[in-house]
C-alpha cells in the first residue's frame, strides 16, 4: 500500500463524522498525531476527512478490544488502526515506531525522511502484559508533556493524559489512606478506641501521620464505609480506592489486633479483613470499584488464613536489594522480622500472595530517594525481575521513579524509556531499545556511556553490594578506585561529541551523577572536612544550568545545600516537620 510518493500524499486519513477537531476525542487525537507525523516522514500534506470511502486509513475505537489494546491491519487497500480509548493511540505510535520513529523524549524523537513511502500487508493485535502500568518520572507526570504519557504506553494514576488521550486508571484514594478514611479531627476525641494503641496508649494526631488504626474494632468498619462512600460518590470516574495503612511501623499491640496477628500469621490478615468488610459492604452500590490495600513494611509478608476478596486488590511493594534479580539475593538486613523471629525476603512474600490472591500489583523502585542522584546500579534487573512478577500473575507494576521536577540524572530519561517498554512487554528487546537510545541521544559517546552502565553492574556485583533505595550508604561500586574508572569514561565520551553542544550537554548532565559522589562522599560526609568550597559552588551552578533542582525526594535545592554546609548529609533535617519541600529556586 502506497502512502506517500515523491512529497504527495496518496491517502488520506477518515475518522467519523461529527469528529473533527473534536480535542476530547481519542479518535481525532490519534488521526491528528498521525498527520503530523506521516507529513514528517515523507513532507507530504496528509488530510484529515470526516466518513470516507475507499482506500485510505481509518482510525476508530474498537468496543470489542480493552481499552489499552490496538489492532493494525490492511486490507483491501486500506490501513485500519483501531483499539480501545487508550489502545487506539498506542496503536498509532506502534505504527509509527514499525516505519522507524522514534520516541525517547519528549524533547528528543526520530524521524526517518521516506519521501516515498509503501508500507506491507499487516495484521497485527497487541495488548500490554501489566494492565496497570505506571512510573513517576517527570517527562510522564508532567500535564505539559500528556502525548508522551500516551507514547510511553503508561495508565497509572500518576499519568494524567486526559480524556481525549484515553484517560487513565484513576485512584479516589491513592496510598496511606487512613487519614482520610478515619480522620482524627472527627473521631479522636469521642473514640479513641479507634487508634492503635502503642505502648499503653491510643495514640493519633491529626497534625503527623505516625499512628495507625486500630482494625480491630468494629467500629472502624463502619466509620471507613461511609467516609470511602462519601469519597466514590464525589469521584465517580475513579474506580480503585486504596484502604492502606499510614506509612510507619507502629501497628495496634491491643490484646485482639495481636491475637488476630498471631493467628493470621502476618499484620496483613487483620487489614484484609478490614478491606473485605469495607469491600463487602459497598460493592452493591459500587459494583466496579476496586479496593487497594498496601503488602508493605508489617503487611508485607501474606496472612496464612484471610483471602483477599474478588474485588479487593494487593500492591505488594518491593522492599528489597535491588541490585539483584528478585530470587538470586539472600541479602535479609531490610526483610519484615516475623513473630517467630524469622525473616522473609521479597520473593517469598510475592509467592505466597500470588497463590492466594487473584488482583496483585506490585510496587518497585528505581532510584536511591535520599541521594536521588547517585548512580543506581539496577540496569540488568529490571528485565527479569518484571519478568517474575509476570510469572507470579502480577497484573499492574508502579515503579516508583525520581520525580525531581525537569528530572535529574542518573540516565533517567533512558531509564524512563526502557521502563515503558517493559511494562509493556517485560520479554521486549530491551539491548535493542538500549542502544538505540544511546547512540540517538548521546552519538558517538554512545559506547563509552554505555561501558559505563555496564561498569556500575559489574562493580557492583564484582564487589558483593547489595544496593537499597533508601540508604546513605557509600556502597563499594562508587569507592575512589571506581571513580576514577567512571571518569576515564566520561572524558572518552566528552572528547567524542566535543564539537556538538547538545550532545555534549547531554553528556555533561549524565556525568553529574559522578560528581555528585565526589562532592558528596569527600567533601560532606566522609568526615575529612576538606570542604573544596570551589568545588562545592561549581557542582551547584552546575546543576542550575542543567535544571537539576532536587538531589533528595524530599528537600529542596537550598535545604539541600544548606545542610551541607552545616555538616549534615542531608538537608532534610532543617525541615519540621518533615515533609516535602517544593523547588523554590524555579
């Protein structure tokens, strides 16, 4: 089928009528998106048209495919790209992509020039293997960057692509949710038998998040059913609900949560049966909502007796090396310590919830969240380990990314792209998509950055480190030796793209993540008091200039900075209390 010859357009592209500059329609997005790219590739003006007849490509929903899945097909002359409200849109970039587009960033694409262009039979299906995908990067939660959500195939509550790019999987509640569902402002003070009692005492504070509920009254049943009832009723588009404690240890020790503990096994079983009552309770008036509950901290390892129910859902976080394949590390030091005085590592825990769990999503991590910027050496694991997760009938994937606003370095923009395709496709030519990007983005510094990826792994796994997301750790990968091997590369690289200003900028901005260690472990934390104040100023106008403006997920620039000079190794303690600083400094 001919498309385009010498800079004419030999088709032109028919949605429904009455659709036309519809901007809230999937439909006329996904016809619109491809124009531009079509004329793009061949500088030919491709037309939208209402009805149509004859040959030509027609774009349309599908009722009978879900709504992320697409179909691509020719026949009869004609190219049909259809698929569900999202699907349809993944369906245009997938054809794309098979003409040889590109999308690694937002800001970065590639498109072949086909001046004359003729594309084969095809007859293609395709549907994600996680059907809740979602990463927290800021070129896919930004609303100014919603077409590349929709590029990178994502539908997680973070990706807010709007309607007329297909929506998203929405949350009334997203996660440590007790604060709403029993807010202490309302119930403390006529019942504070509603709060856990730690220490002797029911403790909550409407000011902190550092309690938790007490799950087993039955009181608190019903005080969670008509608040989340309240909730669904003002939110009816949202159709997952998240019932999970706050984040903190510090679960009931009365005398009926403990025995409940003990004879479940597990904390969990005493939130599930909290989930299952809320969830039984409001399915009749909300038949298609789904209930979330957190395996995380005291609730990570599965109860023993107490099921989840057909519309309850578990998010299984993974607190866990990450530097490993999930299953080939016994590291144990961050493993929940059970009643008995055993361990459990992650892969047990997610063994024991697929077996009894039939709606399981699970919760990774990308990046090191107090030190944002330190090289994170998890490369070859995010291949296999969302390949265990598949194979252990895990339905949706968060991976929790760096969300610094205009993003960080550590690769991130790759790591984000190689993530999306994924959570697509976990058995995805993952070196293919690897090394197009490098060598598209980065030219000929391409296989010097790329040796340095490897590195890191290798170091890593050379030098026995078993690497966390929420440590200060100096882990042996990143000991001076390593450094110097890390430089070495990155001069390579510099060198290679010296007389490109966006390349080499690129590369500068990766190579951050480098200095980042030398300032950081010789001049702050490692107790020689050096304090290189050159040094020091240069990495921070560094990072201005390449709008890097978080080094720790939850402290700004200048308290970072801040607490640096103090003699601090992190900023966050001139902060009370404790929560997340915005980026004053944009």
């Amino acid at each position: 089928m001919i498309l385009a010859q010498n800079r004419e357009a030999k088709v032109n592209i028919y949605i429904k009528e009455g659709l036309f500059e519809n901007h809230k329609s999937p439909i006329y997005n996904a016809a619109y998106y491809l124009r531009y790219y079509l004329s793009r590739i061949t500088i030919a003006p491709f037309e939208i048209v209402e009805g149509g007849e004859g040959e030509g490509i027609y774009i349309d929903i599908n009722p009978d495919c879900i709504d992320d899945e697409f179909s691509i097909k020719t026949e009869n002359g004609s190219l049909y790209i259809t698929g569900g409200k999202r699907g349809v849109i993944y369906g245009i970039w997938d054809f794309l992509e098979s003409l040889g587009c590109r999308f690694f960033t937002p800001e970065c694409e590639k498109i072949p020039t086909i001046l004359n262009l003729e594309i084969p039979e095809i007859d293609k299906t395709d549907k994600p293997v996680f059907e809740y995908r979602e990463t927290d990067y800021y070129n896919v939660t930004s609303k100014d960057m919603r077409k590349y959500m929709t590029m990178c195939r994502l539908n997680g509550a973070c990706n807010e692509a709007g309607e007329g790019l297909g929506g998203n999987v929405k949350y009334a509640l997203f996660v440590h949710s007790l604060v709403d569902i029993v807010p202490v402002a309302e119930n403390f003070a006529e019942h504070p038998e509603y709060y856990a009692l730690r220490d002797g005492k029911r403790v909550a504070n409407a000011d902190d998040t550092e309690w938790q509920l007490c799950l087993s009254n039955p009181g608190v049943v019903d005080v969670a059913v008509k608040n989340i009832r309240k909730i669904l009723l003002a939110n009816p588009d949202k159709k997952i609900v998240s019932i999970s404690q706050n984040d903190n240890r510090n679960n009931c020790q009365c005398e009926e949560c403990q025995r409940i503990d003990e004879e479940e096994g597990s904390p969990a079983g005493l939130m599930i049966r909290f989930a299952n009552a809320v969830a039984e309770a409001l399915e009749p008036e909300f038949p298609d909502v789904l209930f979330d509950i957190l395996a995380y901290g005291y609730t990570r390892p599965a109860s023993k007796i107490t099921k989840p129910r057909h519309n309850v859902c578990v998010r299984l976080c993974a607190g866990t090396c990450l530097s490993h394949v999930y299953g080939e590390c016994t590291d144990n030091r961050y493993s929940y310590v059970m009643g008995d005085g055993t361990k459990t590592l992650f892969i047990d825990d997610l063994k024991q919830w697929s077996a009894i769990c039939d709606r399981l999503y699970a919760w990774n991590y990308t990046t090191n969240y107090p030190l944002y910027p330190m090289p994170f050496p998890n490369w070859n694991t995010l291949k296999p380990d969302l390949q265990i997760l598949r194979d252990h009938n895990v339905k949706g994937v968060f991976e929790q990314a760096n969300r610094s606003r205009f993003g960080c370095t550590d690769f991130n923009e790759l790591r984000n792209y190689l993530i999306c395709k994924l959570l697509w496709n976990p058995d995805c030519d993952v070196d293919t998509h690897r090394k197009e990007f490098l060598d598209y983005f980065y030219g000929d510094a391409a296989p010097y950055l790329d040796e340095y990826i490897n590195a890191l792994c290798d170091n890593s796994n050379r030098l026995g480190c078993h690497v966390y997301y929420g440590t200060l750790d100096r882990y042996e990968y990143l000991n001076d030796e390593c450094l110097a091997q890390y430089n070495e590369l990155f001069d390579k690289a510099e060198a290679a793209v010296a007389g490109n200003g966006i390349l080499l900028a690129r590369v500068q901005k990766a190579r951050m993540s480098v200095r980042f260690c030398e300032i950081y472990w010789h001049e702050i934390d490692d107790g020689r008091g050096t304090y290189n104040a050159e040094a020091i100023n240069q990495f921070f106008t560094d990072l201005r200039a390449h709008n890097i403006i978080r080094l720790d997920e939850w402290c700004n620039l200048e308290g970072t900075y801040y607490g640096w000079v103090k003699g601090w190794d992190r900023g966050v303690y001139v902060h009370i209390p404790f929560r997340f600083q915005g980026e004053s400094l944009i």
